[in-house]
C-alpha cells in the first residue's frame, strides 16, 4: 500500500517541514469527491455513492463483493464497508477522530486502518463487521502511516518518523515483534510501501540519492536498492503479479511517463510516449494490462493499456478529476474503482505544500 496517492501521500501536506493529513473539508462550491468503479471492457461508469458523500481511499475486498473507503458524511473522515453495487453501507469505526488508509486483509476477515483518535497517526486494525478493534502500533512521538499487508495476511509494513526521519517497519498483525527495516537519514516510504506478491521484498520510495526515487528492499531489511537510478523523480512503483516485473513513473525523459523493469532494476522500458502526464499505473490482476492516470485530454482520466505499452485506451469521460487517489482493480479484473471529483477542477488543491517540498515529486500535483 501505501497507496498509497495517491497511494499514501494524497491525503498529506507540508507546513514547515512537518507532515499533516489533510482531511476531506466542504469545497466551496457542489463538487464533491465521489466513489465510482468503471467496467473495463464496455468503459461504462457507475456511481456508487448516491446521495452525494465526500469519499476517497476506495480498496476491494479479495472476492471482489465488497468495498472499503473513507468518508466525512457523519461529521468526520471514518471507516465504511459496502458492496460493489454501492448497497449495504456499513460505518466500521465511531471516533471524533479522523481515520485513513483503510486495506483488507487478504482473507477479507479485517480492514487494517491508520486514526489519529490518540493525537498521533497510529495504525488500527478492525472486523469487517465493525467488532474487535485493535490498536497495532503504539508511536511515542511521531506518527505511524501507510499500513499494507503481507501476502499472508501475517506482517504489515507501515511507515514511521518515530525515530526521527520517514523509515520502513514490519510488525506483526497483532502488534507484536515490530521490526525497523531501513536506516537511512533520508525520507523513507513516505507515499509507497508494497509487498512483492511472494511476500519476500518490499518496495518503497526515498530520496536517499538526491530525489525520490523507487527502491527494493528484502524482508530482513538487506539488499537495499534502487530500481531506478536517473538523474529525476521516480514515483507510484508496482509489481506486476508474478513479482517478475516492476512499472513506475519517471521524469527522466522531461515529463512524466511509464516506465517497466525486471524486479532487480535491470531492462528498463518506456512504455508511455506522450506530451501530457503520464502516472499512477497499476497492473490488472492476470497480469496482462496496466491501468494508468493521464491528462492528456485536458484533465487527469483513467486509461489502460497492453503490458508492453501498446494499445492505449481511455477507460473514463467526463469534466471531472480522477488524479488525486490510487485507482483499484477489483480482483477479476473486469472493473477499476476511481474517485472522481464532480464540480470544478479543484485537483491543485490538495497538496500544494507538498509539491514544494517534495522537488514536484508527484505528478498528480505537477
């Protein structure tokens, strides 16, 4: 996860060098941040929020019945639960506390969470019925974000600036056995923490070399590297679901564009060859295509594409923004959950701050 921003750093802004989430306000005009999933094949839209909430974080349950998110429509951000058709709504978390990051386990049995019901971002895990919340991480200072899950369902890596600076941790599920994988006085895993699909090496995002950059770790916290050493940003990496291959964004070509290698580094491709902004691409679950944010129709839409780059399509219409959160592909592969915003274009007001600080790391906010 992590997300995750997109993955991890949407919902996050700078002020003075210190890191604040920046929660879901009223906008002021209509527009609203809506949940949708698209149908891959016959691109058909549908909402699934209706009446109109504030929404974000959307992530699919494995079987695909249902949906976790984040929305404010009680007051402040909590944790929901509902089906893939928007039905059956269920509230899972009531603090006066704002919460984030929601991610299933992978045997649909919890939602693993970030709040900061204690003054600090801690990581929270939860039924998917709403009972047996458990608080995981106990931060002393700091704050602990961007929960995800191991393959098994046994670990989660998160992020923590506890001892100081951004470092990659591993805990177990229940709490225990809490492990700090990196070591670097760099900025670590702040947007992007994910688990190889064999559960064995996690990838992760620092500026360690200069400028953020995407960087393989193994669980054990040795053989730390990075994927993509170019003289610009590298962002949003993934692993193609045989852990073969790894696809992330890059600025080494003067704009943000596509890029695929091996999951050492090596055999690095250019996949995406356009003007616009080219970002946030994930691999659809048979491995076979890549869904990806673009605004080179005028404003950030989803598009999918071949594995090797070929065959581009737009997959969603409408003035509407869709660049701000990870967009999902729900586990058969034959639809993408997205938040799109409905009013004006209000996509450059979420995370100005950090776009200073962070070099225009994101493209979602270049």
């Amino acid at each position: 996860m992590v997300l995750g921003l997109l993955a991890g750093c949407s919902s996050w802004v700078w002020n003075n060098g210190a890191a604040f989430r920046h929660t879901m306000n009223p906008s002021a005009d209509t527009g609203r941040w809506e949940l949708y999933w698209t149908s891959v094949e016959k691109a058909q839209p549908f909402r699934l929020t209706a009446p109109s909430i504030d929404g974000r974080s959307l992530a699919w349950s494995s079987d695909g019945a249902k949906l976790a998110f984040i929305s404010n429509r009680d007051g402040n951000d909590e944790v929901y639960v509902m089906s893939s058709d928007g039905t059956g709504s269920l509230r899972l978390t009531f603090t006066p506390a704002d919460e984030d990051d929601p991610e299933w386990a992978p045997d649909d049995s919890r939602i693993v969470f970030t709040s900061d019901r204690t003054g600090r971002w801690e990581v929270y895990s939860v039924a998917a019925d709403g009972s047996k919340q458990h608080q995981i991480t106990r931060t002393a200072k700091g704050d602990s974000i961007n929960p995800t899950w191991s393959p098994d369902g046994r670990v989660l890596s998160y992020v923590s600036n506890k001892d100081g600076n951004w470092e990659v941790y591993a805990i177990a599920a229940d709490g225990t056995h809490e492990q700090r994988l990196t070591h670097d006085p760099a900025m670590d895993g702040f947007c992007w923490n994910e688990w190889s699909p064999d559960g064995r090496a996690i990838l992760f995002d620092s500026n360690r070399d200069g400028t953020y950059q995407v960087y393989r770790l193994d669980l054990d916290g040795n053989h730390q590297r990075n994927l993509a050493p170019v003289r610009a940003p590298v962002e949003g990496p993934a692993w193609s679901p045989d852990g073969l291959r790894v696809v992330y964004t890059s600025r080494q070509d003067g704009n943000w564009e596509i890029y695929q290698a091996n999951a050492d580094g090596t055999d690095p491709r250019r996949l995406t060859v356009n003007r616009a902004k080219d970002f946030n691409p994930f691999w659809s679950p048979d491995g076979k295509r890549i869904a990806f944010v673009s605004d080179r129709d005028g404003h950030n839409e989803i598009y999918i594409m071949n594995g090797d780059g070929s065959s581009p399509r737009r997959l969603t219409w409408g003035m509407t923004d869709k660049g701000r959160d990870r967009h999902r592909w729900s586990p058969d592969g034959s639809k993408i959950a997205y938040v799109a915003y409905t009013g004006h274009d209000k996509s450059r007001n979420f995370s100005v701050n950090a776009v200073q600080q962070r070099e225009r790391f994101s493209p979602s906010d270049d």
